[in-house]
C-alpha cells in the first residue's frame, strides 16, 4: 500500500606465497603453509563467502528470505553515503525500496504486516539479482525505517517525508540505475485483486519509467502464475496525478519530479519534495492485503519466492541482462 510512501569496498585478500629454498625440507615447509592459507581454509573475505538475508520478524507467517551472496566489506548505511565501486559483474547497481517502515506500517489484515511483508519481498528479489551480478542496495533492511532519521515521538508526517526523501537521496549518491518500489495494496472491499505498478510522465525519462513498469508487472503477474496462483492485471498507472486536490494534480513521492506537490499517505496530505530520483522509477503493487484470497497467497513462501523471482526477472529484463 503506498506511502506512498517512502557498500563498501571490497577488499581482495592477498595470498601470502613466500618464497622458499629449493631443498627439500624447505619446499615440505611451504606445501604446509600454503595449505593452511588457501581459500578453502575459513579465511573472510573468500569469493565462496554466503550469508543469509536478513530474517523478518513480523506476524509469524512469513518465511525467511534465501540465501544470497555477502557483500563483501559492506559499510553500514548512512544519511549521505558515498558512490560506491561497481563491483559487480553486469555493472548495474539497483536501489530496491521497502515502502512503509517503522511506525508507519501500511496494510494490515489476515495476519500480514505491509512493512514486514514489503522489507521480506524485497531481501528475496535482492538474493536473485545479486546471484546474477547485480548490485543491490536496500533503503532499509528491517521493519525500521530510513537509517538514523527518526526520533521516538516525531511528527508522523514530517518523519515520513524525511524517510522518503533519504531513500530518494541514498539512490542518488549512490549513483542507482533504477529505482523499484516495493508495496502490497489494501482497499475496503475484499473482493479487490491483483497487482498494479505506477510510473511518472512527467519525468525527462518518461519512457523508460513506463517500459521499468511494465517488466515489473509482467514479471510480478508471470511469478504468481508459475507459483500456480494466477492474477489479475490492474495496469500501469501513471502517478502524475495520483490523487487531485482541489484542481491540483498530487503524485507519489518517490515518483515525482523535484519541488512539486507529492503525497506520503491518503491522510497525511500533500508535501513538496526537495529532490527527485536521477533514475528511471517505478512503484509495484503486489496483491492486496484486504483480500483474504491475496493474503493468503502472500503468506505462502513457493508464492512468494515466484513472485520475488519474477520480480527480479523483470528488472533484469530491463537492464538487457539474460534472466
């Protein structure tokens, strides 16, 4: 449900190989240590290393995350950080983005948490992007919000802005490619399904927000539907006038062009963002949390995992990298 919202360097181990003489006691010597130093003797910082995505504790029906490859060296998030090597092997970095966060937690109903469910979505499509060479950065790893933003007993309204407008600056520095935003919908009628993604007009890159959106939702429709749930398709919506106020066009915040009228929630009302995204954006709606039917398949880990796969599928797709 919309918000709507809201690396390190890698250190090369050096292999020590000293030198040794050529007698023989001396070469038994350097066979001893060289087994001890290899790459398989337990040394950090092996290409071999694997560490499991972060374990969302929500509701108590949502699985772990798989397993993905460690960042090697990684840094803790911070407020500004720095633009980082592009380590990985297709060169694209990803700013995956987790909508909702800390006290404010988005849908809830038949026992799903939006905010945990978006934050465990989002560490799955992480785990298949990176196994296939693609840097990813997360706005947030856990059901917090923004790294070091928010102060207990803040307004909600202005701690919701700055949480969004930080996950749009962290892509920034960062030098992200694109921009996806995470989310599951809720509505007052059960009998509402499926998924939607929205997109901005208004952006100089128009174009290819609209051609990210649409490999996000066949991606997301085609998972759910080799996960033998099939969906339906609500479309491709543009959020340049997600909401109208009073004759004024109000879009997404993550979406929206600098210095224009944006919206962080149906109750909040609308806010300016001071910067936009430099990349093509876009925000996917997966299922709907009021439908107990869409719930359901949400609590499921096989759905889940074939969403996430087709998710990422999608973005590789539009990234040109074979899927």
């Amino acid at each position: 449900m919309l918000d709507a919202e809201p690396t390190g360097t890698t250190k090369a181990l050096q292999m020590i190989r000293p030198r040794f003489a050529l007698a023989f006691t001396s070469a038994l010597l350097a066979a001893t240590l060289l087994v001890a130093c290899g790459p398989n003797s337990g040394s950090p910082g092996g290409n071999a290393s694997v560490a499991s995505a972060a374990e969302v504790q929500s509701t108590g029906v949502l699985a772990p995350a798989p397993a993905e490859p460690a960042r090697v060296g990684a840094t803790p998030q911070t407020s500004a950080p720095q633009p980082p090597p592009r380590a990985s092997r297709s060169g694209f970095l990803v700013a995956l983005d987790p909508g909702h966060g800390g006290d404010e937690s988005g849908a809830a109903a038949y026992g799903v948490v939006e905010r945990d469910s978006n934050v465990e979505l989002a560490q799955r499509v992480r785990a298949y992007l990176v196994a296939a060479g693609v840097q990813v950065h997360l706005t947030r790893e856990d059901n917090g919000r923004a790294t070091g933003l928010i102060t207990p007993g803040g307004d909600t309204r202005v701690s919701t802005r700055s949480d969004l407008q930080e996950r749009v600056i962290a892509a920034n520095r960062l030098g992200a490619d694109i921009f996806v935003s995470l989310h599951s919908n809720g509505s007052g009628d059960p009998n509402m399904r499926g998924f939607e993604v929205y997109y901005e007009s208004r952006r100089p890159f128009a174009d290819d927000n609209y051609r990210l959106a649409k490999e996000l939702l066949d991606g997301a429709l085609k998972g759910a539907a080799n996960a033998g749930h099939p969906s339906t398709s609500r479309g491709i919506i543009d959020a340049g006038c997600w909401r109208n106020n009073n004759g004024r066009c109000i879009g997404l915040f993550v979406l929206s062009p600098g210095g224009s009228p944006t919206s962080i929630g149906p109750q909040m009302g609308p806010v300016t963002a001071k910067e936009a995204t430099n990349m093509p954006a876009a925000l996917l709606e997966s299922l709907f949390i009021s439908s107990p039917d869409d719930a359901a398949m949400l609590k499921s880990d096989a759905v889940r995992a074939s969403i996430a796969r087709g998710i990422a599928d999608g973005i590789l797709r539009y990234l040109g990298i074979p899927a």
